[in-house]
C-alpha cells in the first residue's frame, strides 16, 4: 500500500495548522461576505421586501438542507483527516460520494412532487421556485462531500476558492436574470447554477482518483454523531425565516429576512473557524499534549469575530441598515429598525 503524498501530512503544529486554515478561510469567508451581501442588496432593491422575502425563503429553505449536506462533508472531513493511507482516504470519499448522491436525488426528487404544497406554506407565487430548487439541491449534497474532502486534506485554499466561485455565479447570473426581468425565478435558478458550478470546479485531486481501492474504515459510521449535530444546528439558524415568511405579511417577513442577512454574514466567519479547526482536530491523536490548541485558539478568534461585529452594529447602525437596503424596508417607521441587526446578532450569537 501506497505512502500519502507529502500534502497530504497533517500540520506539524497544530495551533499553526489552525490558524493558517482560519485565516484562509476567513480571506474567502471576507470575500464571500461582500458578494453576499452585495447580492442581497441588489435584490433588495429590485425586489422590494415583498419579493426580498419571496427569495430569500427559497433560499432559506435550502439552507435548511445544507443539514444533510454539512452532515455529509464533515464525516468526510473527519475520516480523510483521520486515516494515513492515501488508499483509505479515496475509500472514504468514493463511499460517501455515492451515497450522497442517491440521496441528493431523494431529496431533489421529493421536493419537486412537494412543490406546491411547500410553495403554499411559505406563500409564495409560484411553485415553479421550489421546483428549480429541487434541481440544484440534487447537486447540494454531493457538494458537500467533495468540499469535506478538500477540508480532510487541509486544501483550505482550494476550499476557500470555491465558496467565492459559487458566490461570484450566483451573483453575476441573477444580474443577468434580473436584466432580463425574471424577477425570483431567475434568481432561484441563478442559485441553482452556482450550486451545480460549484460541484463541478470541486473535485478530487489527481492522488485520490489514482488511488486503490481499500477497505472503508468500521469507525465510518460513527458519523452518526456530526448528522445529528448538523441538522440540529441548522434547523436552529435557519428555521425562524421559513416560520416567519408563513406567519406574516410579505412585506414584514422581507424586513425580517434583511435583518436576518446582516446577522448571518458576521455567523458565517464565525463559522469558517470551525470549518478549518474540526478537521484538524479529527487528527489529534488521543494523548497529544498539543490539542489543547484546538480549543482555545478557534474559541478566542469567534470571541474575537463577535465582539468586533457587535462593536461595529452599535457604532453603525444606520450605515448597515438603511444606507445598504433602502427606504422601501422601513415599512412608514422613520426610527427603530436600525438596530434590530445588533439584536438578532446578539440573540443569534448567544
């Protein structure tokens, strides 16, 4: 059996290894927020709130199936970091990879036969939006597989890439969709696109595809574990908007979801610390005087990402709120609303 190749070798030092990948990543994780955010503000201000909404839920709704898909990539993630032999790594991928994709084409499937009942539960126009979405979901899980092996090899820059491709597709193709006055659905099917774009600019690099075929390790299926975790922690972030989009007004469930937007683009560098720190982590071996890296130093660089973001909401609040979406989400209320970002963000982080 074949040695990994040297760029496949954990980190010498394991605080380095943390840092490295966190910065990295948050480099995208930065790059990735603007273009979000100039996304969500362009919308916005097509939109208008009603139709901010409208997008925003579908998205959402997505979003809440990343539970699967983030499932799927860090049990990749874990047991690539944690095997030695290339050979084992490539068993792990190909397996998950497989299954994956079955299950993306459940989940695909199911939500194309549900699409009007799902589009009357959130009040949306047309059931043609959760039809577009079942297409790119098909690929959403499969994605997270090939991102989870690009974390397992600590690929961060690789990794990081491919976040800001997706983000740049989705932005520059609801552009054009907009131009051409397609209104949420072509924004839903510019989502669709960048997730497919995104699978395909993912894939295993050369070592892996040479590899031999080895037996999947029995401790694979310990992953049970992160799929509960994910789909609790996702369901927690993402649920409130879908709630919110059945329960009220077009108009106020689009002036929850900027909110909601604000909040999550200060989560998702949160976020990006833990991406780069869990496979790392997976790779500490039982004993090893130096893993107490992976805790302090991730937590002390969230602290770090929060109180800065809760400093800067509280600074500029005006600046976040209104001067990024507009007037048309003041709903006739000249004050109150600009600070409704720090307070998700607080309650959110808490």
């Amino acid at each position: 059996m074949r040695d990994p190749p040297p760029d496949f070798q954990p980190p010498r030092s394991l605080r380095s290894a943390i840092l490295s990948g966190s910065m990295t990543l948050l480099v995208g994780t930065a790059i990735v927020s603007v273009i979000n955010l100039v996304y969500n503000i362009i919308l916005a201000r097509f939109l208008g709130a009603a139709g901010f909404g409208h997008a925003v839920s579908v998205y959402t709704l997505l979003m809440l199936l990343s539970a699967v898909t983030l499932s799927f990539q860090f049990v990749c993630a874990k047991f690539v970091a944690k095997n030695i032999s290339l050979d084992t790594k490539a068993a792990v991928y190909k397996l998950l990879h497989r299954r994956s994709w079955q299950t993306g084409a459940v989940i695909g499937a199911t939500l194309m036969l549900a699409s009007h009942s799902i589009a009357a539960y959130l009040n949306l126009p047309s059931a043609t939006f959760i039809t577009l979405l079942g297409v790119g979901t098909a690929f959403y899980i499969p994605l997270g597989v090939r991102r989870g092996l690009l974390q397992g090899v600590y690929d961060f820059r690789r990794l990081s890439i491919n976040f800001v491709l997706e983000g740049v597709v989705k932005l520059g193709a609801s552009i054009v969709f907009l131009a051409m006055h397609l209104g949420v659905e072509g924004i839903v099917t510019a989502i669709s696109a960048s997730v497919v774009f995104a699978y395909l600019t993912a894939g295993p690099p050369p070592e892996l595809k040479a590899a031999s075929k080895a037996q999947v390790p029995e401790s694979l299926f310990e992953g049970i574990q992160a799929i509960v975790f994910f789909v609790g922690q996702v369901i927690i972030n993402n649920v409130d908007i879908l709630l919110v989009k059945h329960f009220f007004a077009p108009a106020q469930a689009g002036l929850y979801a900027a909110i909601a937007v604000v909040g999550r683009v200060v989560y998702m560098s949160s976020w990006s610390v833990v991406s780069s720190m869990f496979p790392v982590s997976a790779g500490v071996r039982r004993g090893d005087a130096s893993g107490r890296a992976v805790v302090v130093t991730p937590l002390l660089l969230v602290v770090g990402i929060s109180l800065c973001s809760l400093l800067g909401l509280w600074l500029l609040p005006n600046v976040v709120w209104r001067g990024l979406f507009g007037v048309g989400f003041q709903l006739g209320i000249a004050e109150g609303y600009s600070a409704l970002p720090m307070v998700y963000f607080a309650a959110d982080r808490s």
